[in-house]
C-alpha cells in the first residue's frame, strides 16, 4: 500500500526540485544576457535624426531657378555645402565664382543621369534613416556627451563613399548602386569592392567611418606602428560598428562573402599560428601591414578562398573576447585605450 505522507513528501520534493530548475533558468538566462554586450535596454534614449537630402535639392530643381537656388544652399546647409563642394571639386561658395560652376555641375546631363539611377536604386532613404536612428541612439546611450552629427545624402560622382568633417556626415548614394552597377568598373572598381557598393553596407559603412574619425589612428597613441596595434585599431572600429548595430550580418559587417567568413571560422587557430609561429605581429614593415590588413580581394599570405584583411576579423575575435572577459571595462574606455598588451592580457585569446 502507498503511505500518504510519502506521497505527499514526494510531490514537495518534485516540487521543490521544479521550482529550483526553473530558478536555475532563469538566471542562467540573466548570466546570458548579462555577457550578451551588445544587448543595451534603450528606453529613455532619444535621437531625431533626420536625413536632409542634398542631391534632391540639387538635381530636382528647374534650370531656370538653379541661381536663386544656389543661394538657397549657401543658406540651408552652411559649411556643409563647402565640405561637398570641396569633395566635387567646385570650390568654396563664397568664391564669385562658385555660381557658375555650381550651375554646370548641377546641369550636366551625366550629372543628371546618374541621379536618376540613384534615384533608382534608393526611391527614398527611409531605411537608411531608421537604420542610422536606431545606429545612433546606441551612440547616445553608449557616449552621451558626444554629438549627434548632422546626416546628409548627395551624390559625389564617385569621389567618396562617406564625407565626415567634425559634426557632419554625408552618404555619397552613388557609391551605393549595387555590385552589377555599369559605372563601376570603368572607374577601376574591382569586383570585390564592387560587391560591398550595394545599399546593404550603407549605414555601417557610415557608422565605421564616423568611429574612424573619432578614433583615428594618428591620435591613438599606439607607439611605433606593428602589424599588432594596426589589426586592432582596425578591430576596434569594427566592433564599434557591431555595438552600434548589434543587428547587422557578420557578412556586412566585415564585408565577406559567406565562404570567407566560413574560411575564418573553420581556420581561426590556423590564422592565429601563422601570425605568431612567423613571428609577425610586431612587424613595422608597412608593406606587409598593408598586405594583411588593407583591402584586397584575399589576404595573399593565405589561400585565395580568405578574405582580404582576415587578420582584422582576428583582431575583432580577441577585441569581443577581451570585452566578454572584461564586463567593467566600458565601450568608451575600449575606445581610448592604447595599451594593446593590457588588452592581448585580457582577452587570453588562444584559438584552436
């Protein structure tokens, strides 16, 4: 026969043992999105961003009103418009000059033709700005006494992807048209930076490049340039964009195809040995430096099936392990900092 008291001591047990697994769980699950760093609460964060759209201003408006129209501009966007006109090579609007190149720049028939195809491919920039919104109101909550720069989209004709000049950024679209676009190669772009010119990599191309001049290289205070600090500092930059968009693919955000970022995680350890077993890491050979870590099609120390600048997702590896085993350490410390030993210390990276 049962014994009712066993019975019932029996369910508290289970019970007992229910309730602990669960509050195992949980906490297990707190403890996971504690190490999570990209996961912030935003909640009380704000940020307005408003894309203002040059090129419409510019390219949209009739021939015959293109005079008062320039004034207009002087007006409305202020020393932006010199940072623009500077890039395209019309001077600065103050010049009497200016006038009149601004009108035959503005009514170029290949001018006007590439807006069109712009126009295009980005009918409007909604996700852009939604995207570059949610990109900064992580910047807000991360670095709240840094400015919020001012957004602009306009077309360079080619001259530069992103235009940063202290509280400004400016989307060059045209350098956006997708990989099969018939300006590029004619212009010398290769296939593989052709395959990151697509409205995909818009908005952390301008993350990367906002960090890049918040961060750059000269006023980091690395010491003698190496292989070393050059992978890093690049990695930092990186991993700035990923906390600023913890959404974005890994394919985007280091510009790899999906085999390239399959060779890096299937040859992480074997990337690793190479740099340390020829005893690399520390090389000032600018050359090589540029080898590893500048764009290129692959990273020619490897096999062809690499990425160009593998060494840098590397650095990203032990930049992410450093700040998973460093939870105290802040994004903006990270950024600052220049000891590269503190943080190798730190990561204790050792692939397999």
């Amino acid at each position: 026969m049962y014994n009712l008291n066993d019975i019932t001591a029996d369910m508290m047990h289970g019970s007992s043992l229910y309730r602990l697994a669960a509050l195992l769980m949980l906490l297990l699950a707190l403890a996971a999105c504690r190490r999570d760093p990209y996961k912030v609460n935003l909640s009380g964060i704000a940020c307005d961003l408003e894309l203002s759209d040059l090129g419409k201003d510019i390219f949209e408006t009739p021939p015959n009103e293109m005079a008062a129209k320039a004034e207009e501009l002087r007006q409305e966007y202020g020393s932006a418009l010199t940072t623009y006109s500077t890039v395209i090579g019309l001077g600065d609007p103050a010049d009497e000059r200016w006038n009149q190149a601004f009108i035959l720049f503005a009514t170029d028939l290949r001018n006007l033709d590439l807006w069109d195809d712009v126009k295009r491919v980005f009918p409007d920039t909604d996700k852009l700005e939604q995207e570059l919104e949610s990109a900064f109101r992580h910047y807000s909550y991360y670095f709240p006494d840094r400015i919020i720069p001012e957004v602009i989209t306009c077309i360079s004709v080619f001259n530069n992807s992103i235009i940063v000049d202290d509280s400004l950024l400016m989307v060059s679209l045209d350098r956006y048209l997708g990989a099969d676009s018939e300006y590029y190669p004619p212009l010398g772009i290769f296939s593989y930076q052709a395959r990151k010119m697509t409205p995909a990599y818009t908005a952390s191309d301008c993350m990367y490049a906002w960090a890049s001049t918040e961060w750059d290289y000269n006023s980091g205070g690395y010491g003698t340039r190496s292989l070393l600090n050059t992978m890093l500092h690049e990695a930092k930059l990186v991993y700035f964009t990923k906390r600023m968009m913890p959404a974005v693919a890994d394919t985007v955000l280091h510009g790899f195809t999906g085999r390239q970022m399959e060779f890096c995680l299937k040859g992480e350890g074997d990337i690793w040995d190479y740099l340390v077993s020829n005893d690399l890491l520390f090389s000032t050979d600018g050359f090589l430096i540029r080898k590893f870590t500048g764009e290129a099609p692959f990273t020619s120390y490897f096999t062809e099936e690499s990425p160009g600048r593998a060494v840098v997702w590397t650095g990203f590896r032990i930049i992410e392990r450093y700040m998973n085993n460093n939870p105290g350490v802040t994004l903006d410390e990270l950024m600052g900092m220049n000891d590269l030993q503190a943080i190798m210390t730190g990561a204790r990276y050792s692939p397999e």
